[in-house]
C-alpha cells in the first residue's frame, strides 16, 4: 500500500511555498441578495475538551462567537443595503506571540456561499450599533498597509501572547430560503500539513473551526431574524494546492 510522503510546515513556511497566495485569493463568493430588516440572537460557545487530543507542538487560537445581528447603513456608499455580521472574540492563550492568517467564510443549506467582507464603512456602522470598537477586515488592511508595523510581506496578523480582541465578520444577506448555515473558520491553528500524493498533486491538510447555526421554524414558516442550536467542532480539511507556475 502506497503510503504518501508528508511533512508538517509551519504558517511561514507554508506561505514561502505560495499557499498563502491561494488563501487569500480564493474565498468563498459573497451572496448579493438584499432585505431591511434588523435583528440579533445571543449564541453559545464551546468548550476546551474539544480541543484536547492537539499535540505538545501545535498551538491553536480560540475563538468565540457571542452574537449574530443584522445591519442596514444609513450613510455611505452601503447605505441601505442590509448584511448580516457575527460579532466574536478571538484569544491568544497558547504561551506565545502568534503570527495568522484568519478567514472566515460561510454556506447555507442552499449551497450559497459567503464570505467575512472588507466594508470599511459597514464595520463603522456596526461599530456606531454595538457602541464599541470592533477589530475587522478593515483594521488588518490598515495594519498591513502601516509600513512603519515591519515586514508586511504576508498577509499575517499577529497576536499577543494572553491578547484577547473582540472582533466582528461582515456577510452578506444570508438568503431568506435558508435554514441552516455553517460558518467555517482556518487559521486558527498550525496544525497543518503539506502532503504530496501518488498523482503528484501537492496537498494542503489543516485543521478548521465549524459553527453550525439553525434558524426556528420549519420549512413552510422561518423566522429570518435569529438563529439558534450553535454547534461548534473541529474538523479536518483537504484541499488542492495549485501554484501560480504551474
């Protein structure tokens, strides 16, 4: 039996080999689907045990959804249109500064796909909402584009050790025809492999964070404003590397 080679990388090396491009330019489409409504569910979170059978050597930053709400900006070049944003909270407790690359996308039941958006002024919006200061898409872009921060080559972010952010996730308008949807997050870990199969195909095997969200109601009658029943787990993903040279 053919046994494929492996060998475990870490973010930075991984990057240097050009998966770091593909992340970053292959997420999820965002849906572009429109309503008016404003509405909020408080939501759980999970617990350590899930995370216990990780390795001495890998690390794994937590993450935690408190709230899923909608928004309709009132002023700029969004005005009126409305998205749905997960509001979360993202703590470095592994002993060690951490450098990551954070994507956050979403699907639905429907097989609509969406992802965490770079809407300057929808994360204002969200912000003059909450009442607070909220880290997005739009502070890291700011951070990276800071020239004064060091090496911005990749795309990374970086977290203090003990850093606990409260953070938010743009989407779009999860469509009304929905019940269910999954919020699927990388990133979060270096558990991370590079393995070169029998075909020559070069693979990328991570590890990723689910949040499984339900809507009330059946398929007749739904209530579009809230979800319930959040699930969170680990799961493992493999995906097909293709560089730009090839």
């Amino acid at each position: 039996m053919f046994h494929p080679a492996e060998r475990r990388l870490s973010i930075e090396k991984i990057l240097l080999l050009g998966i770091g491009f593909f992340l970053s330019v292959c997420p999820y489409a965002p849906a572009q689907e429109d309503a008016d409504a404003e509405a909020g569910a408080e939501v759980p979170g999970s617990t350590e045990d899930e995370v216990a059978d990780f390795e001495e050597d890998k690390w794994t930053l937590d993450i935690q959804p408190l709230k899923f709400r909608m928004v309709t900006p009132r002023i700029g070049g969004n005005k009126g249109k409305t998205y749905w944003y997960m509001i979360y909270t993202l703590e470095n407790k592994t002993g060690a500064d951490r450098n990551f690359f954070l994507s956050i996308t979403a699907k639905s039941d429907r097989k609509k796909k969406y992802s965490d958006l770079f809407l300057p002024s929808v994360e204002k919006a969200i912000e003059r909402q909450e009442g607070r200061p909220l880290w997005g898409k739009a502070d890291k872009f700011k951070k990276l584009k800071d020239k004064s921060s060091g090496d911005r080559k990749f795309s990374y972010t970086r977290i203090k050790d003990g850093e606990k952010r409260l953070c938010v996730a743009v989407f779009n308008e999860f469509e009304n025809t929905s019940k269910n949807i999954t919020i699927r997050t990388t990133g979060l870990s270096n558990d991370i492999e590079v393995i070169a199969d029998p075909d020559g195909r070069t693979l990328l095997r991570e590890r990723i964070r689910l949040m499984h969200l339900t809507r009330p109601g059946d398929e007749y009658e739904v209530t579009l404003d809230s979800f319930k029943n959040l699930r969170m787990e680990w799961q493992k993903e493999t995906t097909e590397v293709k560089f730009k040279d090839e």
